[in-house]
C-alpha cells in the first residue's frame, strides 16, 4: 500500500549530525548518556527493589547480591493484583478498539463527505478539546449513580469510548486519502460503510496504531475517574488497585514497588518492541494533533 | 425510496447515519455534563438532600476560603516552576541529541523511557526514594557523603519540588522527541548559508533555530501547561497519608475538587471549583497562543 506519512520518518532521520569524532562531540555524547542513565534510575530502582529480599532493600546497591522472585509470587498469590491487571487489560483493550472505529469513522465522515451541519459538527467536537475532564466527573459520577454504572467496567469505560483528539488526529490523516480512490470504490459499487472499511482504513494504518498507542497507555494509566467510579476492590484498575495497596499500614516497600513494577513493565515491555513505530507515532501525533 | 434519492442527498443520508451515535455521545456525555457542572456551581447538595438554589454564594464561599487561595498559588507554582523547567531541559537535550549519530537511538530511547510509565507507579518509586534515612534512597545517598538528610516530603517549603519532579521527569521525552521533530523539520540550507557567512553557533541558535522553532515551542508551552494545572496523580499517592501535605503545601487545585466532592460531598461547592479550573485553563491557553504566536 502507498505510505502517506513519510515525514514523520523524515523527521526521525538524524540530518545535521556530522560524522567527524572530535573531542566536543564525544564530551556531548559522555554527558548525553549520564542523563540518559539518571532519566531512567528510577525505573531502574524500581525493578531491582522488587527484586531484591527484605535485608537488602535499603542497601543502595543497584544490583540486588540474591535476586529473588518471591515479592512477585507474594504479590500475585494475594490475588488482587491479578485481577486489577485483568480489569486494566479488558478496560484498556475494549476503549482502544471503541477510540478506532469511532474516531476513524467520525473522522473519515467529517473529512470526506460534504453534508449539511458538517462545519457545526466539527467545531462541537474540537471544542470539547477545551472541556477539562475533571469538570465532567462531578456530573459523569451524578449520571452513574442514577444509571447504576457506579463499579462496573461500564462506568468506568464511558466516558472514553470516543476522544476528539482521535477524531482530530484520524481527519488529518484521512486528508491524504485520494478522493479519486473512493470514487473509484463507489462506481465499482461499494456502499459507503464498505468503502470506509476496506478502501481507506488500510490507508491509515499507521495513524490507527499511533492512536492505538495512546488510547491504550491514556487508559492503562488513568487514575481520577477510576478511582471516582469504583468502590469494590474486585472493580479497581491497577493504579487505583496499587494507590490503595501502597497506603495500606505496614506495606513494605519492595512489595509496593513490585506492585508498580507489573504495572509499569507491560508498556515498557511494548515499547521496547515497538520503539521506533511508537516514537514515529509521538511524532505524527504532535505534529498533526 | 433510498433508490430514487441523488447521489448527494445519499451521501447526506449516509454521513448522518455514521454520525449519529457519536453525536449523541458528544452531546451526552460531553455537552450536558459540562452544562450540568455550571448548574451544580449555582446550587447546594450535599448528594442525599435536595438541590436547592444557591446563587453566587459557592462562588463566594470560593473566595473567602484561604485554602482556596493556597490551593490556587500551589496549582500556579506548578504550573510556574514546571513548564519552563521542563522546556529548557527537554530543548537542551534535542539540540545536543540531535547533533549525534552514536547510539543516536539508544540514547533517546533512554530520555522516552519515563514516557511510557505509569503515574502512580512512579508517584510511588519517587516517594520510597524521598523517604528519611535509612529507607529513602536520596537520604541513603546523601548520608554515603555525610551530608544531612533532607526532608523532602515532610517540609512545607521542599513537598512541592519534590512532588514535581516525577511530573517533570515523566513528561521530559516526549518533549525531547517533539523538540528534536522541530528541529528537523528546519531546513538545513538555513544551517549552510551561516556557514558561509562564518556566523557562531549562538547567532545560529538564537537567530535562525529558535525563531523556526517557534510552532514547535507554543505546542510544547500550551501542552505542558495544561499538564501542570491539573496535576493530581503525583501529588495523591505521594501524599495519601495527608492528601495534599503538609499543610496544603502540596495541593492543587485538581485534589481540592477531588476533596470537596467525594469526601466532603459538597457537590455544588466542588462544581464552582471545577468551572474555576476550567477558566483558568481557557485563559492560560489563550494567553499563551496570543503571547506566542504574535509578534
């Protein structure tokens, strides 16, 4: 299929960057990778301490003298990490998937159709960009209550099954489809669902993974409403879930950071893989977001 | 009778129908609740009563609450120290990054890290390594050279910084990564007509690539901005002991509504602190665009 995002490539590519190694370019480099390796100390600790035993945790020593797995089998044979990861899995995923098809057919609508009300349309939902969530949860957590959605994954999904910022992202790059393509689909006798679905979406998948990326980091980490919409210890997502193991009295450290260890690792591991899809996708996103 | 519409008035029919569930979505669950958060500002609930009017007395109430105005000088500390902070970090480490070839990608793979983390794990980590000797590591650190600890998160003058700076560490990569797209999207010709002229690199930098940047500098000012009026996560798990601790010396804004709606219950006051939060992001933002994008 035709790439219709190669500047975001482009702009991956290092340009300016000159071949020669004198000394300034390596003192550069020395001091680059010393912050390089402060930025991810933290995470660093984090992962060391949840592997290391009760009587080493508060040695400095990055590298644990025994490493042991026994905080994660404590912490997982306790169960509610458990299910705070399959709570967080089946939210996060299910949002995901609700942001593509929305998003992407609000988008593809917005962008390729002419139809009364389509200015209007537009500017109501880039407006809601401007519209602070914190200012939502008062009435969205009044609606669930009447609705009965208060603990449920139903109350804790709604308000994001759809974003303007994926609708926004998803039309700028449905901009680049061809309109000739789709008018080619339709004399072949496509219906208009068809077309979105089979001629234009392939067209943007590396907008829809971008998209992907976010929706699913943006849930995976949300805390405010989680936290609002769920009482019962069985409903919580993870940071709600390790919010409240951290808090409790006596906790030790190493079995909290082992908490915020399997929460954080899953999108470490991701990105990892991912690494250069998913920084093309910041890319994309700034850029045309 | 779909049969015999034109082909415009089909594609009408077919642009509505797309549309219509997400309409309805925007308008329930976007529209109404923001309407409805400006009518609880105007009334008195406490969620089991009835909602009776209330005027501008919330509003009132708001300005006479000295934990308010402390409320409101921390969410603008945060927002004051952060951005800038934030901003020349990250533009120092894109401009030297993006002068690199070794490693090039290992190396901004170890800025991005941070990115993909959660809050409130992080919040965590961060509050294990501000604790006293000999549990926080900082402490730990600090007594290895004989220094005397810091209290970091007991103090009402350092709890701000210290819950900061997970918030600005976190958020660091992916403005390295939109600084260095920036700086990448300048044309070199611009980089090679300098060169010509044997202009030095500071010339270079504050006459050609910092006046270029600028789309990229508004974007990275607004966007981060936003980020720091509405920090919550950072400061709730580092501080569940006494949300908002030592003595509001922490708490923003965000807590505050958090506070005064699910454990004071106090909905019509919360609801004039959210539409608070709201106009203080909507002017922020306009001043910034207007600041940044004229002259």
């Amino acid at each position: 299929m035709t790439d219709i995002t190669p500047t975001a490539d482009a702009l991956l590519m290092p340009k300016s960057a000159p071949r020669t190694r004198n000394m300034g370019q390596i003192i550069r480099w020395l001091l680059l990778f010393i912050g390089g390796i402060i930025m991810v100390m933290p995470i660093a600790y984090m992962i060391s301490t949840s592997l290391k035993w009760p009587h080493e945790v508060y040695n400095v020593n990055l590298i644990p003298d025994e490493p042991t797995i026994e905080n994660y089998t404590y912490v997982l044979e306790d169960g509610r990490f458990y299910w705070w990861f399959v709570n967080s899995i089946i939210i996060a995923t299910i949002t995901t998937i609700c942001n593509l098809l929305f998003d992407s057919l609000v988008g593809y609508t917005l962008c390729k159709f002419r139809f009364p009300g389509r200015t209007i349309v537009f500017i109501a939902i880039l407006s809601t960009l401007m519209i602070p969530t914190e200012m939502l949860v008062i009435p969205w957590y009044l609606m669930s209550q009447s609705f009965g959605w208060l603990d449920s994954y139903w109350g804790i999904m709604f308000p994001g099954l759809m974003t303007a910022f994926g609708t926004f992202l998803m039309k700028q790059f449905f901009e680049s489809v061809p309109d000739d393509f789709i008018e080619a689909a339709r004399i072949d006798g496509l219906n208009e669902l068809q077309i979105w679905w089979t001629v234009a979406m392939p067209l943007v998948k590396p907008a829809l993974a971008a998209l992907a990326i976010f929706v699913f980091l943006g849930n995976w980490t949300a805390f405010l409403w989680p936290l609002i919409v769920t009482n019962s210890v069985d409903m919580y997502t993870i940071p709600v879930g390790l919010s409240g193991f951290g808090d409790e009295a006596d906790v030790a450290w190493e079995l909290i950071m082992t908490g915020a260890a399997i929460s954080t690792i899953p999108t470490l591991v991701v990105f990892l893989i991912f690494q250069r899809f998913i920084i093309r996708g910041v890319v994309m996103a700034g850029l045309k977001g | 009778m779909y049969r015999n519409l034109t082909i415009r008035q089909k594609q009408i029919v077919w642009a509505w129908a797309f549309l219509a569930l997400p309409v309805l979505f925007y308008t329930v669950i976007r529209f109404y609740p923001t309407g409805n958060a400006i009518l609880i500002s105007f009334q008195n609930w406490n969620l089991l009563g009835s909602r009776t009017w209330a005027g501008l007395e919330n509003y009132q109430k708001l300005w006479n609450d000295p934990v308010f105005w402390k409320v409101f000088k921390n969410t603008f500390v945060y927002l004051l120290l952060g951005t800038p902070i934030s901003l020349v970090l990250s533009f120092v480490i894109a401009y030297h990054l993006d002068k690199l070839r070794f490693m090039h990608g290992f190396l901004r793979m170890l800025y991005f890290l941070p990115f993909m983390t959660s809050a409130v794990a992080m919040a965590w980590v961060w509050r294990w390594f501000y604790q006293d000797v000999p549990i926080g590591l900082f402490n730990n650190i600090l007594a290895g050279f004989g220094i005397p600890q810091i209290a970091f998160l007991q103090s009402t003058t350092n709890a701000l910084p210290a819950v900061l700076a997970p918030a600005v560490w976190a958020g660091l990569g992916f403005q390295v990564i939109i600084f260095m797209a920036g700086l990448r999207a300048i044309p070199t010709s611009y980089y090679e007509a300098a060169k010509i002229d044997g202009v030095g690199w500071f010339t270079v930098l504050t006459q050609i690539t910092l006046p270029l940047l600028r789309p990229t500098i508004v974007f990275i000012v607004v966007f981060s901005s936003i980020g720091f009026l509405r920090i919550f996560d950072h400061v709730f798990n580092m501080t569940t002991n006494n949300p908002g601790g030592p003595l509001n010396a922490t708490k923003p804004l965000v807590l505050m509504i958090y506070d005064t709606a699910f454990n004071g219950f106090d909905m019509g006051y919360a609801a004039a602190q959210t539409v608070v939060l709201f106009t203080i992001l909507l002017v922020v933002s306009l001043i910034q665009l207007r600041l940044l994008r004229s002259n």
